[in-house]
C-alpha cells in the first residue's frame, strides 16, 4: 500500500521498551500492523508490550446483536494485539483504581473524576486524556523502570507508539512523527504516530481486509459495514465529539447519558461549552434524530458500581469552582422541557 511507504520508521533497536497503545478503534488496529511489521522487521517483538487504557464501563461496550457477539474495544484492543503477532502475554489492559466498600480495588471511573473536578474537559483542559489514559499506562511502565535502570545504569529508552493522524482534528496536523516528549534520570519517552499520514478513507480501505478488527460502532448497526454510525470510536460520551456521533451515542446507551446528566445537574457545569447533555438526551429522541440501531444493556452490575461512584462523588465539594459553564446552574436552558 502507497501509504505504508510514506511511514518514519525509527531505529526500533535503540529501545528496551517499544508500547504500542490500543483504544480498540480503527486507527489503533493500523497503527498496531505497523509497529508490528517494523518490530519483526528489526527483530525486537520481545520487546513490544501492547497497552490499553480502559476506561470500563465508559468504553464501547461490547453488544449481543443479530444472533452474535460484538466486541468491545478492551476486547478488540487486545484481538488487533494478537492479529499481527503480539504473544497474549504482551498485552495489558490498565485502568485507574480505588478502594472499594469491601477493601478491594475497583475501577475508578472518569466521570467519577468528572464528578470529583466538578468540571467536564475542555480545550485547553483535556485533563481526561491524561488522567484516564496517558497517565496509568505511564505508571505501569513504574517497576520495569526501576529494575530496568538499574541493570543498565542508564535512563531506560520506551517507544510509545500512538494511532493519531492529522486528518483527525486542527491541534494534530502539526504533529510531527516523531518526538521526545519525557526525559528524566530513569526514563526516556519518546512518541512514534506511524499513521500520522493516513487519511481516514486509507484507514478504512485497510481495514476492510480486517472486518473481525472492526468496531461495530462506525455502523448504523453490527455488521451493516456502512459507516453510518459514529465517525470516531472514542469513549462512549465523548466532550470532543460530533453533535451527530453524540446523537447516536446518547440513542445507544441512554442510561449512561442520564448518568453524565445528573453529573451536569449537580455540578452545574454544561457538558459542552455549547449546549448540554441535558439537550441532547432530548434530541436524540425526537423525529429526524439519527438512529442508534442498536441499544446496549447497561442494566449491569458494573454500571451500578459506577452510579454509585459518581453519586458519592456528587456529595463533595468539587476541587474546581464551576465557572465555564456558560449557562448558569439552575437557568431552564432546555426549551423542550416542560
């Protein structure tokens, strides 16, 4: 393929620790085949761990449709690990954790996070990015690189290796393809974007040879293969999304979007600088709405658990004073409310 000659392939040798990080999307299963084809190349695949940040029950869930499975993107994340020859004991899953009522750890969810900031991301403050994703696959590079630097008496040298492109958002066309982004006495962090090129109609071209590596929410529905669902597969109720994509999302986990709802209630702080999810809920019922084509089953133990997280979270006081809402707490701002 034209594109994959356009790829920066970086000396791969020079690293103890190559991390190719898998959100289970289409990007994400591109960007694995190329790190992957570039490891075997060099000889290093001993040294590539692949990595997905969950985000549990805020994920693409997996869904029971049309008499078969669907997978979800932790599910996906680590098939498009296998697919191009990753051992499974290469792939980690990693999520943030809190203590839970009975002791044991328990996922910490972001919108708990949310609920506890008392702010939802924004530009210029996507600390969701960090705090969920970036940040816990960084702490799980901790115990390698204390004993690892150790041993070498240098700073250990990690590739992480992302799925973004140009053609995603204006803040990514300047990227470059490679770049240090962390350097202290322990570690060196370097980022590769092999796909940073791509365009989004090459991505899918591609991945049409790969149909099992697919999420099913690019779709109006499984299996549909048209590309009628949403244009990104990022978390479910993503701040940064399309009107259209959150439409579809809100249609297709509506109890997950009450949930963002009630956060926005008590924080005050809208959604989106633009309107809220309040809006949207909605929206998303009303004629000429795009249609979900599926509805997932959130009736789940897990979603409890989240609920009640967030709920808790609700009863503090928020870290941040609420001031970028642009619509002020308690205003009727929804003209289809009675």
């Amino acid at each position: 393929m034209s594109a994959y000659q356009q790829v920066t392939i970086p000396d791969l040798t020079q690293y103890d620790e190559i991390a190719p990080q898998l959100s289970g999307g289409k990007d994400s299963a591109v960007t694995m085949w190329l790190c992957m084809d570039a490891a075997q190349r060099a000889g290093v695949v001993d040294r590539v761990h692949s990595y997905h940040a969950a985000l549990p029950v805020l994920d693409r869930p997996g869904v029971h449709f049309a008499g078969r499975e669907w997978l979800g993107v932790a599910e996906l994340a680590a098939a498009q690990s296998l697919a191009f020859g990753l051992p499974p004991a290469q792939h980690r899953e990693v999520t943030r954790t809190m203590p839970g009522p009975d002791g044991r750890r328990m996922p910490h969810s972001l919108l708990t996070e949310i609920a506890l900031y008392g702010r939802f991301p924004r530009m210029g403050t996507k600390y969701c990015t960090k705090s969920a994703k970036e940040s816990v696959v960084s702490a799980s590079w901790t115990p390698f690189v204390s004993a690892r630097s150790r041993q070498l008496g240098r700073p250990v040298r990690i590739l992480k290796v992302q799925g973004q492109r140009r053609a995603e958002s204006r803040q990514r066309r300047d990227l470059p393809v490679m770049r240090t982004v962390l350097r202290n006495s322990a570690r060196v962090v370097d980022e590769w974007l092999p796909a940073l090129d791509w365009s989004t109609e090459a991505v899918f071209e591609w991945l049409d040879d790969y149909p099992e590596l697919r999420h099913w929410t690019y779709d109006s529905a499984p299996g549909a293969y048209d590309r009628g669902g949403t244009s990104r597969c990022s978390c479910s109720l993503c701040g940064f999304a399309s009107r259209r994509d959150l439409l579809i999302s809100v249609g297709r986990r509506p109890r997950l979007a009450a949930l963002y709802a009630e956060v926005e209630a008590v924080r005050g702080d809208s959604f989106r600088p633009d309107y809220r999810i309040h809006q949207l809920i909605h929206e998303a019922g009303m004629a000429g709405a795009p249609e979900p084509g599926v509805v997932c089953d959130d009736d789940t133990a897990a979603f409890d658990d989240v609920a009640a997280q967030v709920r808790a979270a609700l009863q503090q006081a928020p870290r941040k004073p609420v001031d970028l809402a642009r619509v002020a707490p308690g205003e009727d701002v929804c003209a289809l409310c009675t």
